[in-house]
C-alpha cells in the first residue's frame, strides 16, 4: 500500500504566552502532515518540544523533506527513536486513515468520556483562581510550586488547601524545580496533610527533582505516603522504558506528541499496566485528537488529563481549514 504524502509547517502564535521553565513560549511551530490514497485522508502533526527531550522542529523538517512523495506503512513503522515527535505524526496520520476506513459510515465511535486537571497560575494568584475552574466543572486542579521562596509557598498552600472542596483533587507540579531538602519538606507537609484529614486531596507531587536526579526520586517515592509522578524525566518512550525498568513504579506523565510511537506506547503500557497522567504538548487539535485518543485507551487509573478544554491558540474548525491557511 502506498500513499501519498504532503506536509507544511505551521507557526502559531499563544493567546498568551506561556511561563516554562525553560523561560517564555510565545510561537508554537510543528508540522501538519497529510496521507491520502483513493479518497482517503489521514491528518497527523509533528509537534516537537526539543527542550522537554524530543527532537528539534529542524530535525524534522529536514526528515519530511527527504521523503519522497509517495511512501509506504514500513516508511512510517521505522521512523527511528531519535524522531520521537515524528513517529506520533506520522503513526496517527495512518492511524486515522486506517481507522476511517474501518468505520466508514459510522458516526465517529463511542463518546469518550474523560476528565480533565484545570491549572491554576502559580503564585497567590491561585488563591482567587481555583473557585472559577471549580465552577466550570474541573474537580482536579494544578498548581506550579518551586517557583516563589518554600516558606512563601508553603503558606500559600496551607490557605489553598483549607479553602478548597473537600472532593477536589491537587496536583503539585514542580518542574524538577526543587532541591533534595525542600523535596523532603513538601512531602513531609504532604503526608502530614494525608494523615491528618484530607486523605485524597492531594493526588500527587510531580517531578520534584531535575532529570538527573532520578535516583534520589525513587527513594523520595518509597519514603513518603504522597505519590510521586515523573514528567520532564519520562519525556520520551525510550526514558518511560528506562525509569521503568529502573525501578520507577509512581505515575507517569505522557506527552503522546513527543513520547514516541503510538503502537510501541500502547504496548508498554498494556504490558506493565503504568499508571499514567496524559497531559498536552500545546498541539493543534490535529494532535490532541490522537493524544486523546491514546489518554481514553491507556488511562487505566482514570486519572484527569491535562489537555484542558481551554483553547491556547485560535482554533479552526476543521483539518481541512487549518491545512488550507497554511
Ligand atoms: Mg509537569
């Protein structure tokens, strides 16, 4: 089977910019690929983070470029590793394709049913934020920490935590952000908060540590009640493979747009049943739509995703339109 395939890169601009920790994003590039043969269409997109650990918009680039026009599944089934973001793309054009063919006629298949984390803004400002998300119906809520001074935050965490709903659920987020003492800190103030009332409502503390410190994290996770979650260490399938059979058992967070190959995800995850956080890469709906699909699959735990339903950018309504403004 051959089909024929198109790509053009896309820059798009962010309602607002948005704070990382690698400093202010303010444009998102990929890349929108399109397969067809016979009148059916199959939409993917690259959406590369090369500072969370994929490849760069350049690297793929030049990959699409080398292709030629017309290429096979074994062209999309042996993108290498080091094209993480390119095997998403590539592998949820197909997949759409193949999966439109299967269902052709039906009315788009079940209605996925899966529940989203709000994110609050760092700082006091999630003070006054949380009771709008809780509003719109987010149950599950994020808050970045590692950003102000500990004593700062700590407090700001005290009055959060005593003024939310007994049945929401916080995530802490630190972005590798803490050093090994103020890591002990947190969990300390977070177990002490588990033991004394409020037992589910902090679900978890991600990525205290940088990626280099994967192994103090372990000893973190088997030390405190509070789960931990890896993110920025488990940017890739290859690293989600490596802490894994290093011994990591906490949750993961999976980017599918930078994780890799679709199949080889599903395969990992099936086998060792992970419990996995799905969360966006700030992609089109072109990718959060594969990504979705992906969370709805292997969310076994049913933990909220991290997509949101908040828009960052000015969406089109359809494939067709974004590829044609292009
Ligand atoms: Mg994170």
């Amino acid at each position: 089977m051959r089909y024929q395939f198109e790509f053009r890169p896309y820059r798009r601009q962010f309602k607002h910019p948005l704070q990382t920790s690698h400093g202010t994003w303010t444009v998102r590039e990929g890349i929108i690929l399109r397969l067809s043969d016979e009148g059916r269409v199959g939409w993917g997109e690259i959406a590369p983070i090369s500072w969370f650990g994929s490849e760069t918009l350049e690297q793929a680039l030049n990959f699409c470029h080398q292709l030629p026009t017309e290429i096979t599944r074994e062209t999309i089934f042996s993108i290498p590793s080091t094209l993480p973001a390119c095997q998403f793309g590539f592998e949820s054009a197909w997949e759409e394709m193949e999966k439109r063919a299967g269902e052709a006629g039906e009315a788009g298949g079940e209605k996925r049913r899966i529940r989203s984390c709000g994110l609050l803004s760092a700082g006091e400002a999630a003070l006054e934020q949380w009771e709008s998300l809780w509003n719109r119906g987010y149950r599950t809520l994020k808050w970045k920490i590692g950003v102000a001074p500990l004593r700062v935050e700590l407090e700001i965490f005290h009055r959060l935590v005593q003024s939310l709903p007994a049945s929401a659920q916080l995530r802490l987020d630190a972005n590798g952000g803490l050093s090994l003492e103020e890591a002990h800190k947190w969990l300390g103030v977070c177990d002490r908060l588990a033991q004394a009332e409020s037992l589910t409502l902090l679900e978890f503390l991600e990525q205290p540590l940088p990626v280099t410190q994967f192994d103090a994290m372990l000893e973190l996770n088997e030390c405190y009640l509070t789960q931990l979650a890896l993110d920025e260490s488990v940017a890739t399938l290859e690293q989600l493979e490596s802490s894994y059979y290093q011994g990591w058992r906490g949750i993961f967070v999976i980017k599918p747009c930078i994780a890799g190959s679709p199949l080889r995800l599903r395969q990992f995850c099936h086998k060792h049943k992970i419990d996995a956080v799905f969360s966006s890469g700030f992609e089109t709906a072109i990718g959060r739509e594969a990504a979705l699909q992906l969370a709805t699959e292997l969310s076994i735990y049913g933990r909220a995703v991290g997509f949101g339903t908040d828009c960052w950018f000015d969406e089109y309504e359809t494939p067709e339109l974004l590829w044609n403004n292009l």
